[in-house]
C-alpha cells in the first residue's frame, strides 16, 4: 500500500469525525507520492528539482498518475511548485479510488468539507489496520505527514533523525506549503471580517 493510501486512511481515522481541510491534506497527499517516488528510484532530486529517474514506473496507478505530470525534460520542476500542482483536488481523487476499493465510505454530514458526504475509514478495512500498523512502527515519513496535518491524540515518535536527505526536502517543502496555506486561509479570514464590518458600519 502506498505511503498515500496509508496517509489518507490514517489522517480519516485519526479525525474521528472532525473536519479535516482537504486543502491540506491534498499537498501532504502529493509529498507522499513523491516520497515514493523517490524511494522506488522513478525520480531523484537535483538540488530541489525533480529528475525522472531510471527505476520502472510505479504499478499503482495513483503513484502512475503523479509520475505522469512529471517534466521529462529541462528546466525541471522545483519540489514546491509540483506539490501545488498535483496536489489540486488530489484528496478527492483518493477518496474517489478508496471508495471504489472500499477502504472508505461516505457519510454525509452537514457542514463538511468534502462533497458528496465525509468519507471515513470503512469499518474492517485491511487497509486501516496496515496503517494503524506503519503508523504505529514509528514509520518517519507517514508520522510527519500526520503530524503535519493537525494535533493527535497519542505522541508521534520524533521523525528527524530517520530520513534521508530527499525525503527531508519534500517533507519540509509539504510543511512550507502548509504554512502558506494556512496563511492564505486567515488571510482571507481577515478580509472577510473587515467586509462585514464594512457592511454592518453602513447599516
């Protein structure tokens, strides 16, 4: 199961029913795709540019995709401006895969963010306890991930020290993107207020 896959059952589980930004999740989805990317030899990193490699393509056919939007050629693509890229609608494109497969279900609750009803980890999927189990053996890519998605309920072993250099510079460049999300996200907040205020002023 790919480092995606087991990212999007864990983050789901882990919620427990609270809203989770599809938004964020979509770039952690893409760091982890490049991860395995990275690890299997189908790209390697120039500096912070992400180079075909020569290992085979990946058989899973998300992992597929996301090597398909690669650049062939120069000028590469720098690792952040590819996780904003493949990372567009990428939550859903998951979600839509797991349904199918089974691994989720949807529930449709008012006030969330995803459509056509919050998906959750369907009850006895395999795919849930692989990766509670990755999750639970201190894998370093998969506990940033999740760590960078938001609070948990149990500590999270400290990843640093078990990551290579690749794997780092993806992994902080999915922290940047984040923190630049988030920024736009209370950006916007403040923008709104100030409008409502506006209106309210002239009432």
């Amino acid at each position: 199961m790919s480092t995606a896959r087991t990212l999007l059952v864990a983050a789901l589980d882990e919620a427990r029913g609270q809203a989770v930004h599809s938004g964020d999740l979509s770039l952690a989805l893409a760091g982890a795709e490049l991860v395995d990317l990275l690890d299997s030899g189908a790209v390697t990193l120039r500096e912070d540019r992400i180079v075909p490699g020569t290992g085979a393509g990946p058989a899973d056919i998300l992992l597929a995709r996301a090597f398909a939007t690669l650049r062939g050629a120069e000028p590469y693509e720098p690792v952040g401006d590819w996780l904003w890229r493949r990372g567009e609608g990428l939550t859903e494109a998951y979600v839509a895969a797991l349904v199918a497969e089974g691994s989720l279900t949807r529930r449709r609750r008012r006030g969330r963010p995803f459509a056509g009803g919050v998906p959750v980890v369907a009850e006895g999927s395999p795919d849930a306890r692989r990766a509670a189990e990755r999750l639970a053996s201190g894998d370093p890519v998969l506990a940033t991930l999740v760590r960078e998605l938001g609070p948990r309920n149990e500590p999270v072993p400290d990843p640093a020290e078990a990551l290579g250099d690749p794997e780092s510079l993806v992994l902080a460049a999915v922290g940047d993107a984040l923190l630049e999300l988030e920024g736009e996200r209370q950006r916007r907040a403040v923008e709104r207020a100030a409008f409502d205020n506006v209106w309210r002023g002239s009432d």
